[in-house]
C-alpha cells in the first residue's frame, strides 16, 4: 500500500493505493490523524485500492466517527460502485453505498 498526502488551503487529501492489510493500519492511522489535528476539511481518496481487508475498512469507519464527533469534514471517494473498495464493504457487510463520495456528517 503506498500513502500521499497534500494539504491546499483548508483541505487535506489522503490517496491510498494498492493492496491494503492490517500490516498498513499504522501508517494510514497515523495520516488520518495528522489531518484531524489540522483541523482541516480531509479528503481520503480509497478509488486505487487494489484489495482492503476488514481492518482497514474498521480503521475509516472509526475515522468517520472521530471526524464527525469533532466536527470536521471527511469525504471518502472510493471510485464507484464497482471498484474493490466497494467490493470490500459489500463483502464485509456494510450496506450499498449509494454516492461516490460520502461527507462524514452524512454518515448517521
């Protein structure tokens, strides 16, 4: 799994890409907590994932918990409706998504 982060203006992005295992938790953790402490609106761009297993979609449901709670935009792209992302929260037992991209205090 590779991680890049940018921050323009008010907005930070997280891409993530490649294969994404509980071995990659820490570094993708430690991303998203980097933007939470910014303070700063965060994209988390999850539409080049190859494969997610349940530990990374564990660690995004707790990050969109935690974005929310604190008031702070996150939007999750994940590339529509076929890509793996998707194929992985189907799979793992999380309803159909019905938007590429869902802000966090859409998420309730």
């Amino acid at each position: 799994m590779t991680i890049s982060k940018t921050e323009t203006g008010q907005t930070a992005a997280i891409a993530v890409a490649g294969e994404a295992d509980l071995r990659d938790g820490a570094e993708l953790r430690t991303a998203l907590l980097d933007a939470l402490d910014s303070r700063h609106a965060t994209v988390l761009d999850v539409s080049r994932v190859e494969r997610a297993d349940l530990a990374l979609l564990q660690l995004i449901c707790s990050a969109v918990g935690t974005f929310q709670a604190e008031g702070i935009p996150l939007t999750l792209r994940d590339g529509g409706t076929r890509g793996p992302f998707r194929h992985a929260l189907c799979a793992a037992g999380f309803p159909p998504l019905q938007a590429e991209e869902i802000p966090a205090e859409e998420t309730t």
